[in-house]
C-alpha cells in the first residue's frame, strides 16, 4: 500500500481562519487576511476545532494517491461521497497477469495462503482466456464490417477487457486519486481510523491523518477515530473495548509530527 499527499489548499490554515472572522466581522476580507499572523491563525484554529465550528473548513481539500490497494478496499473508499475520484479502469487497462492484494490473516496461514494463490492462478488464467477469446470474436466482427485489422484490434480489446473484468476477484490490486474537503476527511477518519473498520481501509486512512498532520496540524489536531475525535466510542456494545490504546495511538502520531 502507498498513499501520498499530491496537493492540498494553499495556506490551508490561514484561509480557514479568514473565512470564519468573516462571519463575526464587518471588515473587508483582505483587511482580515492582513491581520492574521501565524499565531492568531495557530490560536484561531485550535478555538475553532475545540468548539467543532467545521462548516469553514470545507474551503480547504486534500488530494491522494492511493495505490497497492483491493478493489475491496476501494468500494469502502468509494462510499464517502462527499469526495471526488479518479480510478484505474479495468475497462481500458488490461488486468492480464493483474497484481493482488493478500489479507495478513491469508498471509500468516499457510494452507489459506496456499487455497488463496492457487484460486487466483485459476482466476487470472480464465481472465486471460476469455479476454482473449472476446478480443478475437470482436476483432472478426469489426474487420468484416470493413475496419483494418490494427484499429479492429486496438477496438476489440477495450471491449474484451470490458466483460472479462467480471471474473475478476476483489483482490485485485487498483489505484485511485482521491480530494476530500477537510469536513468530509474529519468523517472519513472518524469511522475508518477506528478499530472496527476493515484492516485496509484503516491503513489507508491512518497514514492520510499522519500526512494531514505534516501539513496542517492545527487543523487535525481532534482528528481521528470517534473516541479521539469526539471523545466517546459510539459503537455501544460492539466497541473494540481498546479506547486507552487508541488514545495512546493517535497522541502519539501527533506529537511525532509536532
């Protein structure tokens, strides 16, 4: 798995502060602009995000690449739509001899991992045939209606990728970019960085706080799963009972950036 920061919102923090004094002032904006010094911004977020003031920090996006991830992991991603993405298609990029992704708990069992490798031989192999046997079945339609062979075939191939992708497994390996605005990552971590979200998705999200942080850690300096971020578990009796070490976890990512 790798997740990159690719870009954030330019001087993140102070545009933030400057849209909320605008809701409590009657000076022009870049009078408060002007007015804003590194420690009144500092000191202006970390006001606004003890009292949970977010509908201003909605002016502020993060970008990611996210790649090394299950097809899986992506269609949990995929659910926050407050967001925009970018996916690797399996429409036009061909998924013959297609990475995958392996669970730790696959991984770790040596007669699961041997049943899970074996399972995606035979999944990659009937990929490779039916792609093969629609890129040729297409191809003859296309050159009989008059199309030349390399066009016939650079055609056909989209259209086999497009119906051989349904045997493929939700293991298999995809990249995404993804922009969230800065509310809708507050969410994003509240539920995927808890302990009861899928293992992948929880490393996803886990290293996009860490990389929040380095950039603007006023702004995510309450962010994390439900009991760091609002200080209490939600989950009632499905709780993951491990709150202190969650605390524990989080804190201790802060303080390493700080």
């Amino acid at each position: 798995m790798k997740v990159k920061l690719l870009s954030h919102t330019p001087d993140a923090e102070k545009l933030i502060a400057t849209a909320a004094k605008l809701c409590y002032s009657s000076s022009d904006i870049e009078s408060l602009r002007d007015g804003l010094t590194d420690e009144k911004v500092e000191s202006f977020i970390d006001m606004l995000v003890s009292i949970g003031h977010e509908s201003v920090v909605e002016h502020v996006s993060f970008t990611f690449g996210v790649e090394g991830i299950s097809r899986a992991c992506s269609h949990q991603l995929v659910r926050h739509r407050i967001a925009s993405y970018s996916q690797k298609s399996q429409r036009y990029v061909s998924e013959n001899g297609f990475e995958f992704i392996t669970p730790p708990s696959v991984a770790e069992h040596p007669e699961a991992k041997s049943e899970y490798d074996r399972i995606i031989s035979e999944i990659t192999e009937s990929y490779e045939k039916l792609a093969a046997l629609l890129t040729e079945k297409h191809a003859s339609e296309f050159m009989a209606q008059g199309m030349d062979e390399k066009s016939a075939r650079s055609k056909a191939s989209k259209l086999a990728n497009e119906d051989a992708r349904f045997v493929l497994p939700n293991a298999c390996e995809t990249k995404i970019v993804v922009t969230m605005n800065v509310r809708s990552l507050f969410n994003f971590f509240r539920h995927r960085c808890c302990n009861r979200a899928q293992w992948e998705i929880r490393a996803v999200a886990n290293e996009m706080l860490r990389q929040c942080l380095e950039v603007a850690p006023h702004i995510f300096a309450n962010a994390g799963p439900s009991c760091v971020a609002e200080g209490k578990c939600p989950e009632g009796k499905m709780t993951c009972g491990k709150i202190n070490e969650v605390r524990n976890y989080f804190s201790s990512m802060k303080k390493g950036i700080s």
